[in-house]
C-alpha cells in the first residue's frame, strides 16, 4: 500500500512539473557594468530571453547544461561603429566573424541603402546566425561629398540645401534606418535641418564634428561622435583663428574634391591645433560633450602606438579572413615587418589616448567601436584590441566592457533589454576563459557565445568560419 502511494506521488509530482526548457550555465561568475561580479552564479535563457540568475545551488529543469566552473560570463558585445557594406571581400564573412569573436551586436555607421538593406535583411532572417544589426544608411555628406566612389568606396551621399537634407531624412526613415550619421562637410545650415529631421522622427544622430562648426557647437546636438575628430580644433587656445581658416578655404577656391579638401584641413590643422593645446578651453568643450557619447576608434586613431602586425595573435587573426580580404594585410604585414619603419609620429596616437581619457574622466560617455574593416581592422578582432586600447587610455576594464555593451544599449534606448545579464533581458552573452577584469586582454579568450538565445561553441563559430573561406 505504502509503495503504491509514494508511486501515486511521483506520478503526481511528474505531472506537475513542467517540461524541460532552455539552458543553464552554472556555477560561473557573471560580470556587467551594472551589477559588478557576482559569483556561483547559475544563469539560464529560453529562447530569447534570460530567465533565472540565480545562486548556484538551484533545481534546474532546463533541456541543457553548460559548465560555467572557473569562467566568466559577460553580456554580447557590441562593435559600435562597423561598415558592413565597404568592402565586398568582407561583407558576407563578416557576421560569423564578429560572432566568433563575441560580438552579438553592431552599429552601422555608413553604407549606401541599395547595399545595406539586403546585407540588414539577410542578418535579421530568422534562421540567421548573424549579430543584431542597427544601421544608419549613407553618410550624410554636404555640397562637396568625401566617401563619393571616387579613389575610396561610394559610402556618402550629398545634401547641397536644407531641404534636400529633410527630404534624404524623412525617406531614410521610411526605409527603416535606425539612427543617421552626419559627416564632415555640411555646413551649419544643412546641419541644423538634418538635426531638426532626426529630432522630428525620433531618431538618434551620429556625427563626425563638421569642419565648418566647432565640436562644442555641434555636439550637444547629436548623440554620438566619432573618432575624437575635429575636437583638438576645439581645444586649441587659437580656436577662433583655426574656424576662420577653415571657414576660408571651405569655400574651396582651388575647385578640390570632397575628400581632398577634408585631407588638407586635417594636414594644415591638426598637428597645430594639439600643439596649441589649451586646458582651460578643453574644459569648455568637454562640458558641451557631458551627453555625447565620443567613439573614440582608439584601434585606428592611435594605430602609430601598436600596429596590428606587432601582435602575437594577428597572423591567427589575418587566417580567418576570406583569402581576398586577407591578401592586401598579409602583403603589408610582411613589408612592416621586413622593413620596420624608423621614425614613427606618434603625436596623434598619444593625444587620442590622452583626450579619450580627460573626455571619460570628465564624465563624458564612451563607446568602443572600430571602424572595421577600414585600416587593417578584422571584424570582432578589432573590438577586443578597442578595448585594450581604452583600459591603456584610463578606463578600468569594467568600464571598458561598459563602453561595448550598456552604453550601445543606451544610446538605442535599450538598456532595458539589453547590456546586462539580468531577468528579462535578451540571451546575448559571452563567456570567457579568463577573468577581463584581471586583464582587459582576457577579453579573448572566448569559449561560447550565445547570440539570439542560441548558444555556439568556440568549435561551432570555428566551422562558421570556415564556411567564408571556401
Ligand atoms: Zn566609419
């Protein structure tokens, strides 16, 4: 009698409890800039989705069981200025590449709309194994257009009067754009109506500083800035007669095309401005800066400081690549290598450390982003050397992972969905071998990345990548 009620019991008991669902990596410590480190955790995701972020000695009915015992689990990261579309060699391998190396997410910062909405399209398919994709379309150039095709990639479109600027916005939000990015050479006019567009439909705004207007001027009214650029001019103790100049020769007397009258300011100004360099003003533009997040793309501006080619990982980096896109780096990797050059300028890189520093010890929000694949960028790789590369500029490395995962998020008004590893938040996560905050360099060591709520091994994004190189 008594076994038949304790089978009555079990039987009962069976019934009750529901099905298995999702996966659960136990036993790790979980690390994000909102909740610090949290040890012996048990995390589990069902679809989509984080469900359960528990102390580890929990009851689990989950359909699987990830080992977290001595490794460290992060939110997806994010590379927050990409160019899915600059380079063909690259564009279709570029998905499992970022994946592979735990980036669940990317910010497209340019790229033409008949080229960026089927590579948008294919990565947000439902079986698509790709990161979230959040994109601007063109950049929106001035009169004269830098990125028009000519020598460089057709990237950026003309906007030569306000109304024309309206028109581009208004018709690249009913094409979906999530964000646009005003470049170089707009004048304040066109500025001010490409502003006043976003603003009217909801959209943030990425900028270069233009050259016609000063970084304290533009940068309260866009979200993000890119590169530093431009802001040296404002931090110069000569800042009125450096604008007058430009202003000068931006009306562009010797007839020079877009991307070579932006070249010539840089070469005539900037080295001059950094030596001008005024604290006191810096304050003055910094502060104009305090809700702009600066993406300062340390991996490229301060390239003079560590070349790519010097690191021990770079040739297992350059292998991953589609042979066409591996070829011209390989090429120049070697040329460095065998003839190291002898003096090498690295004033420019020294003050991209420098300003990314004061701008975050000023409370200015930063981002990381690359910028790849322009300058001998590998897509996901660069991330991680981003990330070196603003702990090397002041930031902890949990700052630095901040500036890859809850400030993205921010800036999308979804920090409720994602950058940290919270109930309720999508399954995007990394984890690692190795402590980041230890050493921001741990960042590599990536075991499994779960993008979408599917989760890969580092032998599963392995084989993704061999499938680009076929
Ligand atoms: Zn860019």
């Amino acid at each position: 009698m008594r076994m038949i009620i304790a089978s009555l019991v079990l039987l009962i008991v069976a019934a009750c409890q529901p099905a298995p669902s999702g996966t659960a990596i136990t036993n790790v410590t979980v690390i994000d800039a909102v909740n610090g480190v949290r040890e012996n955790q048990t995390v589990v995701f069902a679809g989509d989705e984080i469900t359960a972020v528990q102390g580890a000695q929990v009851e689990l009915n989950v359909v699987e069981t990830i080992d977290g015992t001595g490794k460290f689990l992060i939110p997806g990261l994010w590379d927050f200025h990409v160019h899915l579309s600059y380079d063909d060699n690259f564009t279709e391998a570029m998905p499992a590449l970022f994946l592979s190396y735990g980036i669940t997410s990317v910010r497209d910062t340019g790229g033409l709309m008949h080229k960026m909405l089927p590579i948008v399209e294919k990565m947000r398919g439902p079986d698509a194994i790709a990161p979230r994709v959040y994109f601007a379309g063109p950049l929106l150039d001035g009169r004269f257009v830098v990125y028009d095709g000519d020598g460089r990639p057709e990237i950026g479109v003309q906007n030569a009067t306000p109304e024309q600027a309206r028109e581009t916005v208004r018709s690249l939000k009913e094409q979906g754009v999530d964000f646009i990015k005003i470049y170089e050479m707009v004048s304040p006019d066109i500025f001010q109506a490409l502003v006043e567009t976003a603003n009217e439909l909801d959209l943030p705004i990425d900028s270069h500083v233009p050259l016609s207007m000063r970084a304290s001027t533009a940068g309260p009214s866009v979200d993000s800035m890119e590169h530093l650029r431009n802001i040296e001019m404002d931090c110069a103790s000569n800042t009125p007669a450096l604008h007058e100049e430009r202003i000068e020769r931006l009306k562009n007397p010797g007839n020079l095309s877009g991307a070579d009258l932006r070249s010539s300011l840089h070469s005539l100004q900037r080295l001059p401005a950094i030596a001008n360099y005024d604290e006191a003003r810096c304050d003055q533009t910094l502060n104009a800066l305090e809700s702009t997040m600066q993406v300062p793309t340390l991996r490229l501006l301060a390239m003079s400081l560590t070349p790519p080619w010097q690191r021990a990982d770079w040739d297992d980096a350059l292998s991953r690549l589609p042979p066409a896109a591996a070829a011209p780096w390989l090429e120049t990797t070697l040329e460095r290598r065998a003839n190291p050059p002898q003096e090498v300028d690295t004033t420019y890189g020294d003050w991209g450390l420098f300003m990314t520093g004061r701008a975050h010890a000023a409370g200015v929000p930063i981002g990381a982003g690359t910028d790849t694949p322009i300058g001998f960028a590998v897509p996901g790789y660069s991330l991680h050397s981003e990330l070196e590369f603003l702990v090397r500029a002041g930031l902890s490395p949990l700052e630095a992972l901040k500036s890859a995962t809850l400030r993205p998020a921010e800036y999308f008004s979804l920090q409720n969905e994602m950058g940290t590893i919270d109930i309720g938040k999508r399954a995007d996560m990394v984890l690692l071998d190795a402590n980041p905050l230890i050493d921001i360099a741990n960042i590599r060591a990536v075991v499994t990345v779960v993008t979408k709520g599917q989760s890969l091994t580092r032998e599963e994004l392995q084989a993704q990548l061999a499938t680009n190189r076929e």
